[in-house]
C-alpha cells in the first residue's frame, strides 16, 4: 500500500515538475516573442499620419445655450468644443507597441494624446446623454449616443441607453444593428456589451431607477 502511494507520488511530482517546464518556456518564449516586437517597433521610421481616422464633432450636437441652467450641461458642451478644436481618433484596443509599428516611434506622442481626447470624448457623450434623457430630452439624447456609437466607443451605457430608447420608441429592430456594432469593437467589453443587448431590456436599470 505504502509503495504504491508514493509510486502516485512520483508520478504526481514528475507530471508537476513537466507541466512547471512547460509553462516556463512558454513564458520565456512569450517574452522574447515580445521584446523582438517592441525592437521592431522602437526602430520603426516616422509614417504619415494621414490615413488614421479622424473624428469630428458635428455641429448640431453642440448647440448654444442649451439648459444653461445646468451648470454640469454647460461644462460638458463647454469640453465638446473644446474637443471639436483637437484631433480626436479612436485607438482603443491598440497598444503603444501597435502604434509604433505602425506609424513610427516618433509619432507615440500625438498619437497618445489624439487617443485622451477620444477618451473624453466618449466620457462626456455618455454624461451628458445620461443628464439629456433624465431631463426627457430623448431627441437629443438619441442623437448623441447614436454619435457616440458610430465613433466605436465601448462605453457599454451608450450603447445600454439607446437601446432603451429605441425599446421605448417602437424601434427595437435597431438592436440588431447596435448588437452588430458593438460585435466589431476592437475591445474587451465587446462581448459583455454584445451578451447583455441580446437578452431582454430595459438595459439601463441603474439610470432609470435614479
């Protein structure tokens, strides 16, 4: 009996100690896969970049004293032209690796900064969509959360809201195409987006309950 114990011992630890060897390797060969990468990368000559997909703001989603009774409304209109100065681009689920493949070492700094307004940007759609729909604005509230989707956000309450709207507005057909969208991000949050639209509404619980 002993001695078969500790012959499933010694099996158990060679199978531990070749499983431990394994891993290993595949680590180091990971790390290595990645430094060649980030080599390649850092050597990388300048690129234009002329071909990146620029957003603009439309003018119509920033009109003039709008609910200038909101202090809140009125910063983030405020920050929507600020932004509609700036150049703006969506690089969410590239790393900086990526990026200096792609367009060259010396272009990481713009491009970081083109992607922190991206990232205010969607940050403030939602907010003031959010503030909108609270206010029974929906026109306007739908407008922006439909803009702030064909931007490619991965804010997963724009895409929660809008779908409420659409539920709320005999046009629930137009998950299909939210589904369709937020199944094409380039993002992790993609398949709990796409998860909760395909089960049953409202979406936006925490919002409607305030």
């Amino acid at each position: 009996m002993i001695g078969m114990f500790l012959s499933s011992l010694i099996v158990f630890c060679i199978v531990i100690a070749l499983t431990n060897r394994r891993h290993k390797r595949m680590i180091e060969k990971q790390e290595k896969e990645f430094w060649d990468r980030e080599a390649r990368a850092n050597s990388t000559r300048k690129k234009s970049l002329a071909n990146l997909a620029y957003i603009s703001i439309p003018g119509y989603l920033i009109p003039e004293n709008f609910m200038p009774q909101d202090a809140e409304v009125s910063e983030l209109f405020e920050t929507l032209r600020y932004l509609s100065d700036q150049k703006i681009v969506n690089l969410t689920g590239y790393t900086n690796t990526d990026l200096k493949l792609e367009y060259g070492t010396a272009n990481i700094t713009c491009l970081s900064e083109y992607d922190q307004n991206y990232t205010l940007l969607a940050r403030s759609l939602q907010r003031l969509a959010e503030i909108l729909y609270k206010n029974a604005r929906i026109k306007e509230a739908r407008a922006i959360l439909e803009f702030a989707v064909s931007t490619d956000t991965d804010v997963s309450h724009s895409y929660y809201l809008l779908a409420d709207i659409y539920d709320a507005e005999g046009e629930s057909d137009k998950k299909a195409a939210l589904i369709e969208k937020a199944g094409s991000l380039r993002s992790t949050m993609k398949n709990v987006i796409v998860r909760t639209l395909q089960e049953s509404g409202p979406y936006s619980g925490w919002l409607h309950s305030e």
